[in-house]
C-alpha cells in the first residue's frame, strides 16, 4: 500500500512552533509550492494556537529555492519556505528557513522492484531533496544484489549528495555510472539526467509503486522543432528573471552580443513570473529564455512564438552543434 503524493511528507510543524518562540516572531511567512498549498490554512492555524504568531501565506506560484519573495520577507519577521533546500551559492536573508519537506513513503519495495531492471554494474543514484535522507538505504539494498552504488556530489547549488534539481543536474555527473536510478515522481528531473549525461535512466517511483525507463528521444523532437521554426528568425525577445536564484543577466548581455555579431537584432525583456499571456504584447520572432530552464520545455507550444534555451539559440546562431543539445542548466558548470 502506497501513500498518496500529498500525505508523505513531513512539513516539522514541531520545529516550525519552536523556532517561532526562540525567536519572538510576531508575523511569520509561509511560502509553499503548488502541491503543498492545500495544506497551508492547517499548518497555518496549527502555528497560530501555538505561538500567538500572525501566518502570512504567500499565494503566488513558487518555483523553488531560487524564488524566495522578497517583498513577503519584508513584510515578515520569519519566512518558512517550503518543499526545497537552500542553494548553496544564494542567501537572500537571514530570516528564511527552508522546510524540505522530508518524504515519509517507504521506498524499499519499488527499488527492489527495480533491481532486476538495471543493466549495468555501476548504478548511479539521484533524487530530489524530498528523497536524499533514503539513498544509503537504496544504495544498501542494490547492493546486496551484487551491483555497485555510486551518489555524486553537485556543484556549489546542490545542498546534498545525490540531489538533482529542475535545474541542476550536476550531481549525476560527478561520478562514473554505466547508467541512473531516479527515486521519485515526474519525469522532468530524470530527463534532464538523460540528455545531459546520454546514459539510461530508470525511475523508479515511491508514491505509484512503478519503474519504468526514460526515454528522452520525444523531448528531443519537441525540441529541434522549436529550433527550426527559429532558424530564420531576425528578432528574438531575450527573457530575463527579476527572481533572485533564476537572474541570469550576464547571461542575457552574452546572448543579445551574439545575436549582433550574425547580425540578429535582440532586445531584453526583465520580467518576474514568466507567462504566455504576458509576452502577447512583444512581436518578436522567437524567444531565448534565461529564467527558470524548465519554462521553455513545460510551455512547449504556449507561447505565439518558439521560446528557445540559451543552448538552442547558440544552435541557430551556428555556434553550437546540433548533437550537442542538452537541457538549459542553472549551474556553475560550464554547459
């Protein structure tokens, strides 16, 4: 039996209450992904009876660590983020305190299940940080199967052994694997490892009991699809993010003196939550997106013109090979 996806983690509203009364906070912030809103008005009333304090909820999306609210800081005395670990290169503020929410869901069952589907010797282990703290005991398990575990260290952003982010895959490449093992929900983060290593990649998920095997070749088409349809654009609309872990502007500078050096003409666009409908207005012929590098991959075919990565701009400027396609990264790696 299997917990639901929305009843297996652990939100330490224990720790919540006593960090509140250590520090005398009056106003307290919470910040939620979408997944956990629903349990905020619980939470919130729980910390309330307990402390005295006011809980201010933040409403707006949230996209992970490196989109701390700055204006909810300055509005309270403590902000309790939730769902995600701290980003080693960025401190925003003092008073943030990252709720990672833990996973309770045991996942012995589905990587046994698992074992007999790995073909290589050497298995590399990944997950999200919900799931870090049950990587020895997966690796234990494998194991005692006769194959060998090995969990990379990421670059300066990654909190933990093992952890890969939505934009951060650089744990999975820092030891030699002959393929992956992602313990976890969705496909995103185990794609991301499949296209930026090319090395097989199985998922292996707590929550549905199910493995299956990543196949990344469908992103790929989306992807070169998106790059032809900008092959003879002229105007490109480079987006850049106000947040503080997704501003790239060096970034976006290097890309706007690209595009001038083919003779393109680029223009750069500041924004904070990055939408379809807010883009309606600039009449570009394509997009380069150096926000948050899922955007352009989760909205495929939303926005009125094609939204490239920088990589994929780099390949219709002819300054990058097609075979050399990876996924956008936020990274101190070079990509």
């Amino acid at each position: 039996m299997y917990l639901g996806i929305n009843e297996a983690f652990d939100l330490r509203s224990n720790y919540i209450i006593y960090i509140i009364h250590k520090s005398g906070a009056k106003i307290v912030g919470f910040q939620l992904p979408e997944g956990l809103k629903k349990k905020g008005f619980k939470l919130a009333k729980k910390v309330e009876e307990s402390t005295g304090a006011e809980v201010l909820i933040y409403g707006d999306p949230c996209f992970g660590a490196c989109d701390l609210n700055r204006t909810l800081i300055e509005h309270v005395d403590i902000l309790f983020h939730f769902g995600h670990a701290g980003l080693g290169d960025m401190k925003l503020s003092d008073k943030v305190y990252f709720i990672e929410a833990r996973s309770l869901v045991d996942i012995g069952h589905v990587v046994e299940k698992a074992v007999p589907e790995l073909k290589g010797q050497i298995i590399g282990l990944i997950t999200t940080v919900q799931h870090v703290h049950k990587l020895m005991e997966a690796c234990a398990i494998i194991e005692t199967r006769g194959k060998t575990c090995v969990i990379g260290h990421g670059d300066s952003r990654i909190a933990y052994p093992g952890q890969v982010l939505g934009c951060n895959f650089s744990a999975a490449r820092a030891e030699k694997c002959n393929e992956y093992l992602y313990i976890g929900s969705g496909d995103f983060h185990p794609l991301g490892v499949a296209l930026s290593t090319k090395k097989r990649v199985l998922v292996a998920d707590p929550f549905s009991g199910e493995v299956r095997e990543i196949d990344p070749s469908k992103i790929l088409r989306q992807r070169s699809a998106v790059i032809a349809k900008s092959l003879d654009a002229e105007v490109f609309g480079i987006i850049v993010s106000s947040k503080s872990g997704q501003k790239r502007l060096e970034l976006a500078f290097f890309l706007k003196e690209c595009a001038k050096r083919h003779g393109k003409d680029a223009y750069l666009i500041l924004m904070d939550l990055v939408t379809p409908e807010q883009l309606l207005l600039f009449k570009v012929d394509a997009f380069v997106n150096t926000a948050c590098p899922r955007l352009a991959v989760d909205e495929i075919g939303r926005f009125q013109s094609p939204m490239l990565t920088p990589q994929e701009f780099e390949i219709v400027l002819g300054e990058r090979e097609w075979d050399r396609l990876v996924l956008d990264e936020i990274t101190t790696e070079p990509i």
